[in-house]
C-alpha cells in the first residue's frame, strides 16, 4: 500500500500524543534547502526544522560522515573517553572564548544544565541565597521544568505550575526595571540576544548594555541563551559577541548537530571551578554520533567559509525583506540578523504561511503575528530569491486589516 498524508494521519491519531498541531503536509525526502512530499511535490524550505538544518537537507559530507559513525560506533557512555568529545568542544571554545563544554541531547537540556550550573557557583561559594533568576519579557528557553521556569508566556507555564523560582520577568524596553530586579540573591540573568520564539526581536542596546552593565556590577551570572541565534544563524559565531557581552554560560543546540540531536552547555573556567564530578549527567549526550556531527558542522562553519557565507546571502536576505516592508501594507516591520529573520504583519500570519505553503515555501508563525524565516546556512542568494519572490505574491493576497 502507498504511504499517503492521509495513511500518516489515520496512523497518527490513533498512536500519537497530540501536543503539536502539524500542519498538513508529509515529507519523506530532502536535498539542500529543499523538502519533497509524500506525492513528490518540492517545497523551499525556510524552516530548517526551526533552526536545526542548518547545512541543508542530506548534505553529502554530513551524510557521509554520519553513515561512516554508524558503522562503526554510536554510543559508549560517558563512562569511557571518545575522540569527538574533546574535538567539538575544543571548536566551541575557539568560537565562545568559554573554555569548557557540557554536551547533552538538546538545546533545552543545555539551558537545563546553565540553571544547574549557575545554582551550584552560589552554593560552592558558600552563598545560599542567591538562587533566583532574571529573565526576559517573550522569551522561550525550553519546555522543561528548569527551562519552562524562565519561558516568559504564561500559557506554558500556568498548567504546570509551581516550577523552579523565585524567577523575575522584566521588559526589555525598561534597563531601569533590570537594574530594579538584579540583586543580591540572583544566581543568573539568562537572556537571548534576539529572541527567537517571541517574534525574531532583538534585544535593545540600551537593555543589552545594561545586561552586561548590572552582571558586572553585581557579580551575578550570566547565561546566553544562544540555541536559535548562536553557530552562525546571525552572522556571528555567537550574537552574544555583537552586543559585547560577556557571558558565563551559553547554551547551544539547533544548528549544531545539522539534523543530529545534540546540544551543549558552554561554561566560563570560573564557573567549572566550582562543579565538580556526578553533579551533572546524562546518558545519551556527547555520543560519538552526536559529536562527530557536531564536529563536522563545526569544520564547516569554521574551516570552509560557511561563516563568511552567511554574513553575504544574510545581508542580500535584509535588502530584499526591506523592500517587502515597503512595498506591502500588511507589513509592521521586517527584523533581525542574518539568516534569522522575522516579518511582522498588522493581522495573525498563519494566512501567509498556509499560503506560501501552498505556493511551494515552508516558512512558520510565531509570536502570531510574525512570519518566522530560518534558511539553511548554507542557502544561496538565488534561493533566497526563489522564496523572497513567493511571500511576495502571497503578502500581496493577505488583507492587511481584519474584517469583521
């Protein structure tokens, strides 16, 4: 019988727990930024699997690299030694500054890891009270207890309530209720450089500046939540470094594994200092599949231009966005950096992105209002063109006032 969205459907609904609403369509096949359907139909993908495909779809070394692990050894434990643990972290140090590296399954397991981690500097340092957290309006770290706790939207976070606290949300326009919330009893401020879930919005200078301002004055810690914006998505190694932070802790995922579950907690000496053996675990992390993909994107990030690569189609990508801001009256404003990048619309942007679906483009809404574009970093400015012209013409068909 032929796999059909239907047969999928059926399946899923009967086996499946329903947390997510897909939309509908399947796919089964991939080829840079390209995904093709259950009925052979090509879509561009601006999607990436939110941030994760960050070479593209079955790219042929990561493939080959991946394949050649598998046949030789997946997974020992973190009970014995493996060359690509040391290798990838030795990359991410190069690129972070930080000079050590916790590697678990996901982003949100690393932020999970940057909270553990920044509760045990305060207690190895004999200070019990400081064990709240400093957080950010329409953040998202996570939908873990730890990183649900400093996940802002209320909707996440009422039905499973009490969560991990005392935690302080504060308005990124207002450095003055930063400095208001920041004391002696907060372990960390943890914040994304731009966040991701909360609509592609970058932090504003002025509260980034008075981030790094109030963690030095008062010691606190810093995590950088760096799982959408970090390994190159912004144009930087890390967009923690464009706002001259200086973090303590910087959590990774997404792009880092290309497609493979990895992700890594990045943490400052004096911070390692303090932890120390059996205070932190896990059983599947850093696996020498997980790593070995790891190193590979981080070879190519690093070692064959896809850096450089990034800033030049990020740029030609801001150029054509503006121009869409311009010429639509549907638009708010286009935002962002690099190959991360959010198109704000005066009515809910699920229209726009079932019609770009439809038209052969994947891209995703967010914040409700926000069409959401998060190319492979390895796209081309003519394929960045193809997609651009498509939301086009669909921003073109969308109202941009709601009618009663």
């Amino acid at each position: 019988m032929k796999t059909t969205l239907d047969s999928i459907q059926a399946r899923e609904s009967q086996y499946v727990l329903h947390t997510y609403r897909r939309q509908p369509v399947a796919f089964v096949r991939g080829e840079g930024p390209r995904l093709y359907d259950v009925d052979g139909r090509e879509y561009l993908d601006f999607v990436s699997g939110i941030g994760v495909a960050s070479l593209g779809h079955a790219h042929p070394g990561l493939a080959a690299a991946v394949a050649d692990q598998a046949a030789t050894l997946l997974h020992t434990s973190n009970l014995y030694y493996h060359p690509f643990q040391a290798e990838a972290a030795a990359r991410l140090s190069t690129l972070s500054g930080l000079s050590r590296a916790f590697f678990c399954n996901s982003g949100t397991e690393a932020n999970e890891a940057c909270l553990k981690f920044a509760r045990r500097f305060w207690h190895t340092q004999g200070v019990s009270n400081r064990t709240s957290f400093v957080a950010i309006e329409q953040s998202f770290a996570g939908r873990t207890m730890g990183a649900l706790s400093v996940t802002w939207d209320e909707h996440y976070r009422t039905p499973f309530e009490p969560l991990l606290g005392p935690v302080t949300f504060v308005d990124p326009n207002s450095p003055e209720a930063l400095f208001a919330a920041v004391n002696d009893r907060t372990a960390a401020v943890i914040a994304e450089p731009i966040r991701g879930e909360g609509g592609i919005r970058p932090l504003p200078r002025a509260f980034s500046d008075a981030i790094a301002e109030v963690c030095r004055r008062t010691g606190t810690l810093l995590i950088a939540d760096e799982i959408q914006t970090g390994l190159g998505r912004t144009g930087h190694p890390f967009h923690f470094q464009a706002l001259g932070w200086n973090p303590d802790l910087v959590s990774v995922g997404k792009a880092l594994g290309s497609g493979i579950p990895v992700g890594a907690a990045l943490i400052s000496e004096r911070v390692a200092k303090t932890i120390s053996a059996g205070d932190h675990g896990t059983t599947y992390g850093g696996n020498l599949l997980a790593t070995r993909a790891a190193t590979f994107f981080l070879e190519e990030l690093m070692d064959r231009g896809l850096l450089d690569h990034v800033r030049s189609v990020g740029d030609h990508l801001e150029r054509r966005l503006r121009t869409l801001a311009l010429k639509h009256p549907v638009v708010l404003e286009a935002r962002g950096a690099g190959l991360m990048r959010g198109v704000e619309l005066r009515v809910d942007a699920t229209p726009a992105v079932d019609l770009a679906r439809e038209r052969g483009l994947l891209v995703n809404r967010t914040n409700e209002k926000v069409v959401r574009l998060l190319p492979p970093l390895t796209i081309t400015a003519a394929e960045l063109d193809a997609g651009i012209d498509i939301l086009d013409a669909v921003l073109a068909e969308v109202p941009a006032e709601v009618h009663a």
